[in-house]
C-alpha cells in the first residue's frame, strides 16, 4: 500500500548516511588488514617426503660366504648383539682338517730327520777338519824327515869326495865303505820325497772324499728342508681354507637380518648371510624429488617426522635438523639425512622420542621447513605458474596440429 508522500519526506530527513559511513569504514579496514597479511604476515613452505625411514648412523654391514659349503653352525638369531670376531657361521670343513692332520703328521716326522742330518753334516764337517789337520801334520813330519835325509845326503857326498881325493891315505875297503854310505843317504832321501808326495796325495785325497760327503749331506739336508717349507705353507692354507669355513663378524653390531640357513643347507660363494646394524644413534635418511630439493634443502633447515604406524596425533611428531644434503641425483632422487632432536618440553613424558620405540628401518613422512614467504608471494607464484602453463598449452597444441598436418598425404 502507497504512503502518502509527507510520510516519505520526514524517512528522508531522519536519514543522515551514517550507517553508509560506518559500512564503508568497515570496508576499508577490512581491506587494509587483509593488504598487511597479504604482504605482512609469513607463511612456511614446506618439502614433504614419503620415502624416509630411519637408520643408525654408519652404513650397514653385509655378511657374506666367501667359499660354496654346507652349513655346520648357526651361531646368531635375528636381534642378537655381537662382537667383532664372534663366531657367525660354522660351514662343513671335514676334507680340509683332514688333509691338515696328514699334512701336519707328515711335518712331524721330517722334523727329527731334518735335526738328525744336520747333526750328522755337523759331525762331518768336524771329522773332515781334523783328518785334514791330521794329514797336514803329518806331510810336515815327512817334509822334516825328507829334509832331513836330504841334509845327511849331502853330508855323506861330501866325505866320499873328501875319501876320494885320499887315495893313498886311506884303504880301499874304508872309501867303499863312505861311498856306499852316501848311496844309502841319497836313497833314503828319495824314498822320503817320495813319501811327502805321498802324504799331500792322501790328503787331498781325503779333503775331496770328505767334501763329498758333506756335499752329499748338505743335499739330502736342502731336499729335506724344502719338503718341510712345502709341507708348512701346505699346512697354512689348510688352516686358511678351515678358517675361511669359519664366518665371524666384521664389527661390533646387532644382527638385523639372518637368512633362515639349518644345518645342512648349502650355500654358494658370496651368498648374503646376514646384516649387521653397528651400535650408534639413530638418523633419518629421506629421499627427494630433486627439482623440489636442490637449492631449497639446505643443512641446519629444521623439520618434523611423523612415523607410519604411530599416529601423529597420539605419538605427535619427532623434531629434526638437515644435516647433510647429496649433490648429486641418484637413482631419480636426492638423499637427505636428518639429525633427530629432543621435543623442547618439561616433562619427559611428552617427548615423542620416549614414546617411540625407535628401530632400524622404520618408515615415516619428513616435512622440512625449507622458506618463509608472505600470502602476496604464494599468490604471485601461482599466478606465474598458471601464466607459464597457459603459455605452455597453445606451444603444444600448434605442436599437435602440426603433426596432424604432417600426416595428411596427397592424393
């Protein structure tokens, strides 16, 4: 129903544009505090990986069978901590200890003949230096005697010359006397000489009977010991050959994984055995895409975990530090490693780390804080991102219907 137009004037007056005034204030504040968190406010972006999962620090060791054999001993299970040279696995070495123990009864008995031949070649050489001092002092005693007679010789001419010259003076029967004298003399001298030719003959002859002898010792003595160093470096890699049987651990660790091996089983050359863990705090390995990681993910960037099978909401969320970021691309993506931190909190209670029981090879999320940037710069970067593939879509439908045009052939 229309009022009357009096009723519509006085409406008129009483509106003053107050409640006009007051929205559009309304307005402009609104506008002015969304412009200062456009540009203001910080927003932190973030670099998520799925692929993480926890390592102790230190690579992981491999156990593996360095010879083909049939398993004697399992000495681990699955969990158990071990030292460095423990007994791992035992593999069948039966043939081996065999050939040992003959080898190593052969290399006892040799041993008393090798002794026993050097005793002797001892002896020799002792028996053959005094039988050559023997025949040496005994051509000097027929050289004495030689010359000796030699001297009497001598002396025995001289005075059947001097009775020869007294012809009247003495009878005959005494100069027949001194000249048969001086024969004798001269005889005696020669059989002497001879007999010191004798004596260097036997002594020569004896030094070479007693250098054959030794000669022939001494190479019975090398046959000997050249069996002996034979039967001992057989001996040695019989006993390398039994301990290569015999798998020990390589370092300090806990065994994280054991083949299912019972005794009996046979294994080839280089056949994985096990993995040892080394003792050590616990890192997080996480693998990135690298166009999202290189330059972005730096060290010292902090960063939360969320374990998979403990909910985040009930176990919350491990801190972490980036510690080391690859430089090269491997296998498609980027290994980061994160050190874990303790929660900053009170009560020990809330430390997620205390919740957890924390192992090798738990899986979980990484979120690494990689930058902070205001509302405005998301907005622009989106913009620029949606810009670039608006520019991208018409190169590639050209592209397209190039290639289309391509196909077509004359008739």
């Amino acid at each position: 129903m229309a009022q009357p137009f009096p009723h519509t004037l006085r409406s008129l007056q009483k509106d003053s544009g107050r409640a006009a005034a007051v929205g559009l204030l309304a307005l402009l504040v609104a506008a002015l505090a969304w412009t200062l968190w456009l540009f203001g406010a910080r927003v932190t972006i973030y670099e998520v990986s799925k692929q993480t999962r926890l390592e102790v620090r230190g690579a992981s060791l491999s156990v593996h069978s360095v010879i083909a054999g049939k398993i004697d001993t399992v000495s681990i299970r699955l969990g158990q901590s071990v030292k460095k040279g423990d007994v791992l696995f035992v593999l069948d070495s039966l043939v081996e200890q065999q050939r040992l123990a003959s080898a190593q009864a052969r290399l006892q008995a040799i041993e008393p003949q090798v002794q026993a031949t050097v005793s002797e070649l001892r002896a020799t050489r002792g028996a053959v230096q005094a039988e050559g001092a023997a025949a040496a002092v005994a051509a000097k005693q027929a050289k004495a005697r030689s010359q000796e007679a030699a001297i009497g010789a001598k002396l025995a001419e001289r005075e059947a010359q001097r009775y020869g010259a007294l012809v009247g003076a003495v009878s005959q029967l005494e100069r027949e006397r001194v000249l048969a004298t001086a024969e004798m003399r001269q005889a005696s001298s020669a059989a002497l000489s001879l007999d010191v030719k004798r004596s260097l003959t036997e002594r020569k002859t004896r030094l070479r009977s007693g250098e054959a002898r030794i000669e022939g010792l001494r190479r019975e003595l090398t046959s000997l010991q050249g069996e002996q160093r034979t039967l001992m470096a057989n001996v040695a890699e019989l006993e390398q050959q039994i301990a290569r049987h015999t798998i020990r651990a390589p370092a300090d660790g806990t065994v994280g994984e054991v083949q299912a091996l019972q005794v009996g089983a046979y294994v080839s050359e280089g056949s994985k055995l096990a993995t040892l863990l080394p003792r050590g705090d616990f890192i997080l390995v996480a693998e990135f895409d690298p166009a999202s990681a290189l330059g972005r993910v730096r060290e010292q960037q902090r960063a939360e975990l969320r374990l998979t099978g403990f909910p985040w909401l009930q176990y919350g969320a491990v801190p972490a530090r980036v510690s080391r970021v690859a430089a090269e691309p491997r296998d498609g993506t980027v290994r980061v490693e994160l050190d874990l931190l303790p929660a900053h909190s009170a009560s020990p209670l809330s430390d997620p780390r205390t919740l957890i029981p924390f192992q090798h090879g738990l899986p979980g999320t990484v979120e690494i804080a990689v930058e902070e940037v205001s509302p405005a710069t998301l907005v622009l970067r989106s913009l620029g991102r949606r810009i670039e593939h608006l520019a991208q879509e018409p190169a590639s439908s050209s592209s397209q219907s190039d290639a289309n045009r391509s196909d077509v052939r004359p008739k």
